[in-house]
C-alpha cells in the first residue's frame, strides 16, 4: 500500500482490532477470502428484490445497514491483501490498464457486454 496513505490507515486500524483480539491466528488469506464473500453476499442481500436498489428505494435505515455491508466488505479485502502484501492501489492501476486494453472505450461506450462479445 501506498506509504501514508488512506489504505495504510486503514490497514493500522484493521490490524490494531485484530491485534487487540488476538484474531491474527484465524486470518489465513483463505478464510478471510470467504469472510469477503459471506460478507459480499449480506450486502446483495439488501438488493436482492428492490427494482434498482438506488438510496430513496433503500431508505434511510436500510442505507445505513448496506454501509455497514460495505465496511465489512472493505475490511475483509483489506485485511486480505494485509496478508498477502498486495497493494490495493497498485493493483487497482495495474487492472485498469488491463481493463482498457479489453474494453476499449471506443468500441464498448454504452454497451454492457463482456469483452469476447466485441467484434473487433
């Protein structure tokens, strides 16, 4: 993770909970990979039969559980590439450049298919 950043703050507030409950022993990269999913799939779960799941259809009481959702999500990740010594942005940046490479933005602008659906 970036020296200073965001993400390393994070990662210290992550790592100082687990710490402090001696977690550290139960965070093997497979279990918190499937941490994130259980937790993936609680936020879906919000959404799971609204039309659009925009925040006026969620309501205000549902919008802070789904924010709750997506903190659980984020530190799971975060925990995640803590023990593998990913860092986020540098992966970000390195996908981004792999994804405009597959979705070339001026053949794919407004069409949501996947990238071997593109005629080329």
């Amino acid at each position: 993770m970036q020296p200073g950043g965001e993400l390393d703050r994070l990662r210290a507030i992550v790592r100082e909970f687990v710490e402090e409950r001696d977690w550290d022993q139960f965070h093997t990269p497979k279990n918190l990979a499937a941490a994130l999913t259980v937790e993936a799939a609680e936020l879906l779960e919000h959404f799971q039969w609204l039309r659009d799941g925009r925040a006026d259809e969620l309501g205000a009481d549902k919008l802070v559980e789904v924010r709750h959702e997506m903190a659980d999500v984020l530190v799971y990740l975060v925990r995640l590439a803590d023990k593998l010594d990913v860092d986020l942005l540098a992966a970000v940046q390195e996908k981004m450049v792999l994804n405009r490479a597959k979705y070339p933005a001026e053949l794919v602008r407004g069409d949501a298919r996947k990238y071997h659906e593109y005629k080329r």
